[in-house]
C-alpha cells in the first residue's frame, strides 16, 4: 500500500516538473518574436534643415544702480538729538535727516555776536573822533586865513610906517601859530582816520567769527542734498557722528542705469551709443538700450572696463536688481529648426529624421537660444540636409514608415 502510493507521488512530480519546464520555453518563444510591419503615418510634414546666418551673442551679467547716490556725513563731531527719517523714506531737498547737539556752538556764536556788537560801538566811537578833528581842522584854518589875511594888512601898514615893528611882528607870530594849529589838526585827522581804519578792521573780524559760528551751527543741521529715497541709515540717536563717516545713502527716485563689467577681450566691441539687449526678469522688463559712458580705465582686480547705460521708468525697476545683458559680436552660420519640430521626452529634446526608406527616426538633438521668432539654433545631433517631421510630430513613432511626406 506504501509502495503505491509511493510511486503516484513520484509520477506527480515528474508530470510537474513536465509542465513547468514546457512554460518557460513557451515564454522564451514570446520575448524574441519579433512586431510584423511598422504602423504608417500619415499628415507629417518634413523640411530640410538648413543653415543660416544667426547674430553671435555673449550674455553677461549686469545690475540696476542708481544714476545718482549720495553719501551724507556730518561736518562736525557731535551727539545726533534726533533721526526723524528712515531706511525707504521718501526725502525732499533741505529735508532734515539728523539734529545734532548744538549747546557749544550757540554758546560760540553769541560769543561773537557780543564781540561784534563791541566792534560795532568801537567804530562809532571813532568816527565820532574823526568828525572832531575835521572840525577842529576847519576851526584852525578859519584862524589860519584870518591870521594870514591880518599879517598881509599890517605889512602894507608897516611899510606906510603905520604901525610899528613890535605890533607887526605880534601879528606875524600870530599868523605862524594858526598855520602850526592847522598842521596840528591835519595830524589828528590823519589819527582819527587810523582809529576808524582799525575799528573798520574789528569790526569786519568780529562779522566773520560770527558768520563762521553762524556757518558752524548750521552744520548741526544735516538735510538732504536732493530729492531721493533713503536707502540706508547709518545712525540712531545718542549716537556721535563724526566728520567724514556716512550717516544717510539717498539715491535719486526715477533716474536708473545699467553698470556692466566687460571683459577687457569685449571691450572694443562696446562703444557709446551702441545698444544693448538688457532684461530684469525680476521688475519684468525687456529692452533695448544705448551705452552712455564706457569708463576708461580697467578695475585693477577683475581686469574689467564698467559700462554704464541709462535705463528708461519702468514700475517694476529698483537699484540692486540683477540684469541680464545680450552683447551682440557680430554673425556666423549656425544650423535652425523650426520650434515646432521639438518633441520634448524627459529632460532630453529630439526631432524625428526621415531615413532613406521613408521611415522616421527619433534622434536626441542639443538645442541653443532662439534666433528669430519660432526658430531654434541646434548646436548637435543634425546635418544640413537632413530632413525631419516639422508639424504634425505628435503623430510620429520611431520607426514608423510616412506617407505622403512632404
């Protein structure tokens, strides 16, 4: 009884090992047959690439800067009151930016007005001497043409023997003193006109100090220069400014400019006047501008020439912004396909070639920039000559035979 059931066991497996061996010849059979006939397409329309002459571009990267930045600092060391503007403010011209503590030289300023108050009473008090002695000299020379005309009178006398010698050597001794009298007050003209020069001379000293305090407390005072938007600040209050050290960037609202380092080798290519393609992806804007300046001397460190170009308003345009430049260099022969023709698999691009037996063939293609409206330069993976699927592409299979290809 065991050694049957024995034996029907064994053949079971036997029978078994049969089947599955016939399965996996059958499934072998299946993965080497081969398709019959490619499908056919039809409505594909072919062209010839062909070559044709393309712009040569470099691209370079530029930014957006104001036309106009001005660094604010302070004239004087002093403690700043107050900062009533602040980073992106909109400032006007002679708008206080920061009052600084101006105790000292209010303190100086009245210091020089008294002085020149004291030059002021110092002048007047000269003058006044200087009229005294003008009219102390118009007194003398009164008493001079009258002693003169007096001495005259009694020579005439004393030769008629009219009087005696004595009483006209009186008058000529008078006559002689009135001439002493009047160089005596031509002298004390001549001191009071040095006494008025003098004060003159203070008092113009004593109007400069004040002017100067006047000029050195408005310093206390710091305001914009111009119109423009504050676009850093560099001081708080209670904080000391120091001559020379920023305290306020403000660059002028509206008027923008492209600056773009240029390789020493592209320089020449770069003139005044020459335009440039220039696009700020983040303001949104795409245009063509004319170079301004190209500044002559290179940057000792990157060995490149700043070329600047006005950029026109635009909304979206701020300073900082990084901008793409095309600099044309002239033309060359490139190989272009119609934009229709790429058929986009994965991350790869490729076209569909039509073989010498009408059959279409997907090849991968390396694709560069756009050189007209629809058009694609293809840098590998064509000839000239060939012909490939130029509409109609989403019908196209790779092998696939065409008919009616055009």
């Amino acid at each position: 009884m065991k050694k049957g059931m024995l034996m029907t066991s064994l053949a079971g497996a036997a029978l078994a090992v049969l089947l599955a061996g016939c399965g996996e010849k059958k499934g072998e059979h299946a993965a080497v047959s081969r398709p019959g006939d490619a499908d056919v397409v039809a409505g594909v329309t072919m062209a010839v690439v062909s070559v044709e002459a393309v712009p040569t571009v470099r691209e370079l990267a530029g930014s957006v800067q104001a036309a106009s930045v001005s660094q604010i600092s302070a004239r004087i060391m002093a403690q700043a009151l107050s900062v009533p503007v602040s980073e992106g403010d909109l400032v006007e011209k002679g708008q206080l930016l920061v009052r600084l503590d101006d105790r000292e030289l209010r303190a100086k300023l009245l210091q020089a007005e008294a002085g020149l108050r004291q030059a002021e009473a110092g002048l007047r008090q000269a003058e006044a001497g200087r009229r005294q002695a003008e009219a102390g000299l118009h007194q003398a020379e009164a008493q001079r043409e009258l002693a003169t005309a007096t001495h005259e009178r009694y020579r005439a006398l004393l030769e008629g023997r009219a009087v005696t010698r004595q009483e006209y050597e009186q008058v000529a001794a008078q006559e002689r003193m009135a001439r002493g009298a009047v160089a005596q007050a031509e002298g004390a003209i001549a001191q009071a006109e040095g006494a008025v020069a003098q004060a003159e001379s203070g008092m113009a000293q004593a109007g400069s100090a004040v002017e100067e305090a006047r000029t050195w407390l408005a310093f206390t005072e710091v305001r914009a220069p111009g119109a423009g938007r504050v676009i850093a600040r560099k001081i708080d209050a209670g904080s000391m400014a120091t001559p020379g050290a920023p305290l306020f960037v403000i660059e002028q609202e509206g008027r923008l400019r492209l600056e773009l380092p240029v390789d020493s080798a592209l320089v020449s290519s770069v003139a005044k006047g020459k335009s440039l393609m220039v696009s700020v992806e983040a303001a949104g804007f795409t245009g063509t501008v004319p170079v301004t300046d190209v500044v002559s001397a290179a940057d000792p460190v990157s060995r490149t020439f700043l070329v600047k170009a006005d950029l026109p308003a635009h909304p979206g345009l701020r300073s900082g912004q990084f901008a793409r430049v095309t600099l044309g260099l002239g033309t060359r022969e490139a190989v272009t396909i119609p934009e229709t023709a790429l058929v986009r698999r994965g991350q790869l691009d490729g076209v569909f070639v039509l073989d010498a037996g009408d059959r279409l063939a997907y090849r991968i293609v390396e694709v560069g920039r756009e050189t007209s409206p629809g058009r694609r330069e293809v840098l590998s993976g064509l000839s000239a000559g060939e012909r490939i699927a130029v509409s109609g592409v989403d019908r196209a299979t790779d092998g696939a035979r065409v008919t009616g290809a055009r």
